[in-house]
C-alpha cells in the first residue's frame, strides 16, 4: 500500500515538490507564532509580583537648582510627606525613571564569584517603595534608614537573579560585585516583578536604596491612592506638586492605563506573525484542493478502474487523503529538522520547553489543516462512478 503511495507521489515529483514547499513554509511560520502564544502564555500565567492597581505615577523636572544636600534632601522629604498627608493617599515613593509598565529601562551588569550576569534591571528606590507596589519579600528584608549608614552598600535582588548565582542557597548577607567593582551587601529576595507588562519576562533585577545625591536626578513619584480617587483628587494633587515645585512640568499617569498600552506594544509581532501566517495558510489550503482536485480530474480512469475491480469508495478517499497526509510527513520532517535547532542553539533564550510545546502544536495544526483540505475532494472521488469514468476514457 505504502509503496504504491510513494511510487505514485515520485511520478509527479515536481508538482509535489512545490506542495512540499509551501507546506515546510507555513510549518515554519506557524511554529514561529505557536512560540510566541506558548512564550505569551506562559508568561501571562505567571504573577505580576507587584500590585498596579490605584498605584499613579507622578513625573516632574528637578526645578531646585542646589548643590547643598543640606538643603536638597530636606526640600524632597517635605514634598513626600506633604503627598503623603492628603486624603486618598495611602503612600509615596520616590522611583527612578524605570518605573513599572513603562519602556523606560535601565540596565547593567553585577558580579559574583567571576561569574558575570549582564542586562540586570536596576531600580533606584527608597524605603517606601515595597509598601507603595505590594512587593512581597522571599527573603531578608526591605530597605531602612539604618541602611545609611552600612559599611557595604546594601541591595535588594529579585528571585530570577538569586537563583542564576546561588541556586537554592541563601542569598541574604552574600557580597555581589557590582558595575565599578564596588561591593553590594544582599540584604533581601524580593518576587519577581513582570515590570514590562502580563505578556514579558520579568528578568533579573537589582535594587538599590536612593541616597542623599539621588534627589538631584530624581524624576518619578509613585503615589498608591485609596479606593475613591477620582479625577478632582489627580487635579488636587496635580496642583499640589505644580505649587511646590515651581517651573516644573508635572505629568499624573495611572499604571493601569500604562498596563494596557504595553501590553498591546508586545502583542504586535504576535498579531502581524498571524496575519501572515493566515495568509500563508490560505494559500496552502488552496493549494492543496487545487491539487487534489486536479488528481482527480486526471485521474478519472484510475479511480474508475479501481471501482470496478471492487475497491471502495472509501478506499479511494483514504487513498488520496494519504497521499496528502505523506507530503505533508515530508514537509514535517525537514521543518522540524530546523524547529529543534532552535533549543539546541539556544535561539533568542527562550526555555527549550516553548520550543519543544509550540513544535507539538505546529505538526499537529499541519497535519489538521492537510486532513480538512484534503477529505472533501477525496470524498469527491469516491462518488466517481466506474461506468461514467471508463467511458469518458
């Protein structure tokens, strides 16, 4: 049976080599969407790690020109504590520019034991900010004031990070390195935080505690309000920080709408991988009944001859439907081929679990789009009836 099948299929090599094609094609466009809605899914499954809800983000331009720290700190510790006394206000928290939900990124690289981790998240921080974002602690604590007066410069690591340098070892009283060789007390693990939206990796991350020369770069206040917040609140507090910092420009977003925009950012190469993988599925499945169809009408006699020495209709049917299904074994074997290279290669540093999930899922989305396209003309054929098609031959 097989063998009549493959003598059948190298008869018309050329035209099958074209099938072949456009079905390794598609398989290869297809695993590459398949990768990105297993990589999206399973990092939309994962907890955010902070709590974005009623949390808002005030931006403004240092408008105090001082070189005295003796002056600045105090000026900035005012302003927190005035935003922190009205009504609605649960904290404040001074950030760096990295905010969470936001394309802002600061980036850099930290050492332990020789071993160099590079495209760390840093975050610059003060006391507040665990409490203002809900960050749950794995380990150690959050920052205090008696951080200020450490001998080691004291840092928060989050979860990815702990487990690339010491595994299921304590992290906290642990000496890491950090960009200029200084060394970095870890004082605490903190969960990790999805700070680029629901659909990205979190990555690793490093906090540091803000000192008293921070406030002169310093440009982000995130403020956690309490449930009855409204629009007459954002122009109250607006007016509070345009008041107190004169000439500065103030900006009020809310990290739910900042959620929603990066969210749709990373679903765009998901969404034009699928308008073009729908154009190419398209085309395979046209292609597919236009060649099938065209066997069929070539091969009246055959089929006609078949019937009439008793074979089935049905057994016409599964005839074609698997000389269908082995072009497509063929496009699958040479697609996964190269599909496999991708964890092996460790392509783009994606978990060899997406690769090998999203792999499983374009083989078995070929196979079912060559089963559909091909049943309807194999049923076809099986209507031929012998005497019709002798006598046409």
């Amino acid at each position: 049976m097989f063998k009549h099948l493959f003598k059948l299929i190298w008869n018309k090599k050329k035209q099958n080599f074209l099938l072949i094609s456009e079905m390794l094609i598609s398989f290869l466009v297809i695993f590459a969407v398949f990768t990105l809605i297993v990589f999206y899914y399973r990092n939309y499954k994962k907890p955010m790690g902070f709590a974005y809800e009623d949390v808002w983000i005030v931006s403004y331009n240092n408008s105090l020109k001082s070189s005295r720290l003796d002056s600045v700190v105090p000026f900035y510790e005012t302003l927190k504590q005035t935003i922190r006394s009205m009504p609605y206000v649960a904290d404040a928290t001074f950030s760096s520019n990295n905010t969470p939900l936001t394309q802002n990124t600061w980036q850099g690289s930290v050492t332990y034991n020789g071993r160099e981790i590079n495209s760390v998240n840093f975050f610059h921080t003060d006391d507040s900010y665990k409490n203002v974002l809900n960050l749950k602690m794995l380990e150690g604590r959050w920052f205090s004031k008696e951080d200020a007066v450490a001998k080691s410069k004291p840092v928060i690591i989050n979860n990815s990070l702990k487990l690339l340098f010491f595994g299921n070892d304590k992290a906290e009283g642990k000496l890491i390195d950090g960009e200029n060789k200084d060394k970095l007390k870890i004082v605490g693990v903190v969960e990790d935080m999805k700070v680029k939206g629901d659909y990205a990796i979190s990555g690793t991350a490093t906090y540091y505690r803000i000192d008293s020369g921070a406030f002169n770069w310093l440009g982000k206040i995130l403020v956690r309000v309490k449930p009855g917040a409204d629009a007459a609140f954002e122009s109250r507090l607006y007016k509070t920080m345009a008041n107190y910092l004169k000439n500065s420009n103030v900006e009020i977003e809310h990290l739910v709408n900042k959620r929603k925009s990066i969210n749709y950012f990373s679903l765009v190469p998901m969404i034009v991988l699928l308008i073009v993988a729908g154009f190419l599925v398209i085309n395979v499945a046209l292609g597919l009944f236009g060649v099938l169809w065209y066997n069929i009408n070539k091969r009246r006699g055959e089929i006609g001859l078949r019937r009439a020495v008793g074979a089935s209709g049905s057994s016409v049917c599964g005839q074609l439907v698997a000389e269908a299904l082995i072009l497509a074994t063929f496009s699958l074997i040479i697609g996964s081929f190269f599909a496999v290279q991708f964890p092996l290669l460790n392509v783009f540093d994606l978990p060899p679990g997406v690769y090998l999930t999203a792999l499983v899922f374009a083989v078995l989305f070929i196979y079912f789009l060559v089963l559909v396209c091909s049943l309807y003309p194999g049923r076809q054929a099986a209507r031929i009836y012998p005497a019709v098609a002798l006598h046409e031959e």
